[in-house]
C-alpha cells in the first residue's frame, strides 16, 4: 500500500473535527509559517473518510474526554503551550 504525509490546518480551539481518510496515522502537530497544522500519513487512494475529534488543552487544563496524546505546540517563543489529543 502506497501511503503519503498529508498536512490539514487547525485552529487553536477547544474541541474540532478533522476529516482524514479512514485509516490515517497522525503524525504531530506543529506551526508553519503562523498556522497550526496536524500531519498525518494517509493512504492517498483511499475514498472513504472518518471525522476525527481533536481536543486542544493549554497546561493545567482539565480534559475530561477519554483521549490519546498528538503532540505539545508552543507558539509565542513559548508563552503560549498548547497540548493535542485525538478524543477517542
């Protein structure tokens, strides 16, 4: 199976949705050029696609969802620290 790193824009907000083809691994999280992007490595072939949540925390905020850990962004030089999570 061929498979490729897809990049998909996010906001920095609680909760959002990302759409990715059915099967994807995400990858991380990081800024480019100002914007927040999830990476992930999809199968480019693939026509079906899943709604994925994705929860956004800053430190010390309570998450309550049941969740899997992406990746720590910091932007600001550092004081801003957001941390990712896909909801499960």
């Amino acid at each position: 199976m061929k498979q490729t790193v897809y990049k998909y824009p996010l906001i920095v907000d609680d909760v959002q949705t990302v759409t990715l083809p059915v099967g994807a691994t995400i990858l991380c999280v990081k800024e480019q050029r100002g914007t927040l992007c999830l990476w992930a490595l999809v199968d480019p072939n693939e026509t079906r696609t899943e709604t994925v949540k994705i929860r956004c925390a800053g430190t010390g905020h309570p998450i309550e969802e049941d969740v899997e850990y992406i990746d720590t962004v910091m932007l600001r030089s550092g004081y801003l620290v957001f941390h990712f999570f896909r909801i499960k």
